[in-house]
C-alpha cells in the first residue's frame, strides 16, 4: 500500500491499535494526525493518543502539543 491512497491512513490508525510498544503505537497515530489530518481517522488518532498519555500517568502530556499541521 502507498501513502497516497486513500486508505493509507486507516492503516496506520490500525497499527498503532496493535503495535507491540507504545512508541511504535505512538508513532503511528502521530502520522495519521500530521500526515492525514483530514482524514476520518484523524480524530479518533488524537484520542487514542490522549489515551496513551493518560494510560502511561502523564494525562496533561498533550496539552500544549500541536496535534496538526
């Protein structure tokens, strides 16, 4: 699959659901929400993000953190 189709950022969204670690977890719903912005899953990227942080005991990690281009 290339980045420029359409369902590319689905796919990332569904990896970061099952990366092994949390960085890989991280880095991938971060390229949905830098590379995909306007995509449907983009959203959903930034909450499970937010997840992360908060899962990990850092539940203000994102704020100040700009989640877009």
């Amino acid at each position: 699959m290339r980045p420029a189709d359409s369902t590319f950022a689905q796919v990332l969204y569904a990896q970061g659901l099952v990366a092994p670690t949390v960085a890989d977890a991280r880095q991938r719903l971060q390229r949905v929400v830098t590379e995909y912005p306007l995509s449907t899953w983009a959203d959903d990227a930034v909450v499970r993000l937010g997840q992360l942080e908060y899962a990990n005991g850092d539940p203000v990690a994102l704020n100040g953190k700009q989640m877009s281009p």
